[in-house]
C-alpha cells in the first residue's frame, strides 16, 4: 500500500514546528513507508492555497493508494478546503471555522518567528479566504481535535462547524494542543494509511 500523508501548518509556523516535528518523526520511526510531506508555503493565504492545491494535484497524479490531509489552525482549514475539494479524509487540530469572519483582528504587520520573514495581512488575504471557505462539509471525512483552553481560536466554533464528525474534546490545553503526540497511533487509524 502505498500512502501519502500532507501535514498543513498553520498561520506565523512552518515545517520546524513542533506538531509537525512530532508527527515527522513518529510516522519515520512507526511508518516508514508512508510518505509524510510538510511543505513550506508562503505566509499569504493565496499563495499558501496555490501551493498546497498544486501539490495535492500533483500527490493524485503519482496515484497514491491513499492520500489524506492533517492540519492545525489555518492549516485545518486548508485542510478542509482541500478534503472537500478532493474527497480526502482529514485530521484538522484546533481548527481556524471561517478565519475571513474576524479577519480584520488579523490585518496588519507580521514577522514570521521561524523565518523571520516580514509580511502583511491585507484585506485581499481577508476575501481570498473568504472565497476559499466551503459552504458545508462533509462530516465523515474529519477527525476534529481540540483543547478548551486554546487562547487564540475558539473550540466551540470547531465543535459547532464538525458536528457530526469524530471529535476529541479535551479540558485544558492550549492551541498548541498539549500532548498531540499521545493521539498519532489514532489518528494513523483514522486516517486509514496503516498498511
């Protein structure tokens, strides 16, 4: 079986963050041949989505057995544009649910801590995102993961936009989602790329 696995970090991160670190090694160590990708995007949600489009097309063309997505924050909802547009399952932790509806707490100056790389968020990232949004989604496709104590989106907004989907409500946490590692055994079974 021949499986690929796409990790979508979220906004202000990158492949050197720790979920994605976690999830690196633990399917290097326990999975070796699944084909786990954290690609690097651009810090501008257009750009971003143009990116991980083009690779997702390009993951269906090698004709993987399996292909499924894992995405935190912004990256859950990429994720969830991508596993509707694609017909994908998805894992989506401490999701951002229609980040265009309070994008004007977003707009202004940024440096991304990992790349130290400047940028802004304008008005256009606010409507791209906006365009992006799907108008429903299909509930057996997700595993929604999320912490009460997230300081930065609100769960109960995930909870409300998954329902009907798996979901792992925990007290406590934060948005990093505490502990993310204990669930990755589940979370390759969900996903259903264990051969």
């Amino acid at each position: 079986m021949s499986a690929t696995v796409i990790y979508i970090h979220g906004f202000l991160s990158s492949p050197q963050s720790h979920k994605a670190q976690l999830a690196a090694d633990y399917f290097k160590r326990h999975h070796p041949d699944i084909r786990f990708l954290v690609p690097d995007m651009p810090n501008h949600p257009a750009g971003a989505f143009a990116r991980l489009d083009q690779l997702v097309k390009d993951e269906l063309a090698r004709q993987p057995d399996k292909l499924v997505l894992m995405g935190s924050s912004l990256g859950g909802f990429f994720s969830t544009v991508l596993a509707e547009r694609y017909d994908l399952k998805a894992v989506v932790v401490n999701p951002a649910v229609r980040p265009h509806e309070r994008g004007e707490q977003f707009l202004g100056d940024y440096h991304n801590p990992y790349t130290q790389e400047p940028f802004s968020v304008t008005q256009n990232d606010i409507d791209c995102l906006a365009e992006l949004a799907p108008a429903q989604i299909t509930p057996q496709r997700y595993w929604l993961m999320v912490q009460e104590g997230d300081e930065t989106l609100d769960y109960r907004l995930a909870v409300d936009a998954y329902a009907g989907s798996k979901q792992l409500i925990e007290p406590g946490g934060d948005h990093s989602f505490v502990g993310f590692e204990r669930h990755l055994p589940a979370i390759v079974e969900f996903l259903g790329v264990a051969g």
